[in-house]
C-alpha cells in the first residue's frame, strides 16, 4: 500500500484554514511548514519574551497525506484553490516507519569522546573512546537531536569551554540536549527554559534517561539571578529581540554561546551583543556559526 504526499503553498494565516480544509476533504495528516526554513527569512514558530507571538509563518507549505487513489485535480478543484497553485507531489510507498525512523538517527560522535546515541542501540557497539561521554537522546517532538549543525557547535562548545562547577542556564533548550551535555561536562546548577512546554516535558525525561541533574522550567517560572554560562541556540530573530532579557542573565565576566545564526546574519548579532559582550565568531558549520563572548 502506498499513499501520496500533497504539499500545497499557503500565505500566512490561511495556512490553518488549508490544513482544516484538507483534513476535512479525507487526508490522513496534515502539517505545516514553513516555506522559508534554513533561509535568512526563517521565522520562530513559537513566541518568546519581547517578540510578537506569530500565529503562523508567513509563507508556508501546507503538507498533506492523502490515499494513493485521489485524484489531485479534483481535490484542488474542490477547495476551491486555484488551479495553477504552487504544489508538489509525491508517492510515499509503504514501509517499516518505525525502523525507517530509526535507520535515520544512528549514533553522532560530536568529538572524540562525546557522543549521542539512540537509545534502541548500544553505545559499546560505536564507542570506545575511554572516558567517553555519552548522550542518550531519542527524536521526538522537541527539537534538538545533535544531528543540525547548530546543535553540534553548540554542544562543541561547552566541551572546550566548560571546566566544572560551572552554573549553566540553556535558553531555548528544545529536548535538552545541551543541559544535559552541560551538567554531564561537569557544570554546577543547570537549568533549561523553553517557551514550548512540550519541550519542557522532553527535556525532563531525557535529562531523567541520562541520569543528569538539570532542572527546566517555561520563561514565566524561569528563577532569578545570573548565570556563569548561557547557552541559546535558536533563531536570528529571537536572539536580538532577546539580547537584553539574555545579557541580563550572565554575570559579569560570565560567558555566552549563540548559534540558530546563519553565516551572513553572524555580523548584526555579534554587534547588537556587542554591546554588554566581548563577541567574537567562535566556529562555523555548513553555513551556520556560534558566536561567543564574554560579559563586560
């Protein structure tokens, strides 16, 4: 049995009323996404103290899942969509989705000794570096696997960085996996903030399955007072709209690691932080950076 993937362009807000649409024509699934993503132009789904919380991105592909016998035409015609809309179509042949799944999360060494490794396999088949420092993280709802260019500078980052005993407040922390790299590394108190509860729910059982003692909460219950280290891989947008909420939440003298920064945004974040940080480009990944600096 095979099915057929339908991806239909969408502006803003009439996104939703798409994917309602759909859903009510027979698909089987419907998601959204946005049709700027690992662009300049990419948009924070969620919002976060002092942005604007968007209520969908402004140019989106509407996805959806539909029985290999529709008829397309028809279906376009019936929505009343335009008959030259932009769309996209594939077959989605049967298969083993769980395995799939888990064929495309193998175990990513980050360095030498520090590792992220699925849980459905063992750790002493791929790693044999002595001292080696293993995450255990499975994909799920939350972002944040090791597997994006973002997540491995930011996680190579605390490993040069971090010398223990460290406070380490990870904001933005999707499922955690720099929290719980952080406190694994030898840091002190660590606590993650996400605006997404779900990503608090994930952050908790992975920190939980890894045995390392973090604690996440959304911005609101977010405790007061500074932070030796602040880690924030999001978005570009985020981070400037941001930087006043985040400066205050490193001590002076304290350190700071940015990342969700794509090369050619690198120069207008680093000079906004500039001015409460010492910036400077720490690494560059596929088109991606972390920048780094330290409290005035």
């Amino acid at each position: 049995m095979s099915w057929i993937s339908l991806k239909l362009a969408a502006e803003g807000e009439s996104a939703e009323a798409l994917a309602d649409a759909l859903m009510e024509a027979g698909a089987l699934s419907v998601s959204i996404e946005d049709r700027d993503a690992g662009t300049a132009a990419e948009q924070a789904q969620f919002g976060e103290p002092g942005l604007d919380d968007p209520k969908a991105w402004q140019r989106n592909w509407v996805v959806a899942l539909l029985e290999a016998e529709t008829d397309i035409d028809l279906l376009i015609a019936t929505l009343n969509l335009p008959a030259d809309i932009e769309h996209a179509i594939e077959t989605v042949p049967e298969q083993d989705w769980v395995r799939l799944t888990q064929s495309q999360f193998e175990p990513i060494p980050i360095s030498e000794r520090l590792w992220i490794v699925p849980s459905w396999h063992d750790a002493a088949d791929f790693v044999s570096t002595p001292n080696a420092i293993v995450l255990v993280l499975d994909p799920g709802l939350a972002f944040g696997t090791g597997s994006h260019p973002t997540t491995r500078l930011c996680l190579k980052w605390l490993e040069q960085n971090l010398h223990g005993g460290e406070s380490v407040l990870d904001y933005g922390c999707g499922s955690g996996i720099l929290a719980i790299a952080a406190k694994k590394l030898g840091a002190g108190q660590v606590i993650g903030s996400d605006v997404d509860a779900q990503a608090i729910t994930s952050s908790r059982d992975n920190a939980e399955r890894n045995l390392a003692e973090a604690a996440f909460f959304l911005p609101d219950a977010l405790p007061a007072g500074t932070f030796d280290v602040l880690v924030a891989n999001i978005l570009t947008n985020p981070l400037k709209a941001l930087m006043p909420l985040l400066a205050g939440r490193v001590r002076t003298g304290g350190r700071i690691a940015l990342s969700g920064i794509l090369s050619e945004q690198a120069d207008e974040v680093s000079a906004l932080y500039n001015t409460a940080f010492d910036m400077r480009l720490w690494a560059t990944e596929d088109g991606w950076v972390c920048l780094s600096g330290v409290k005035r």
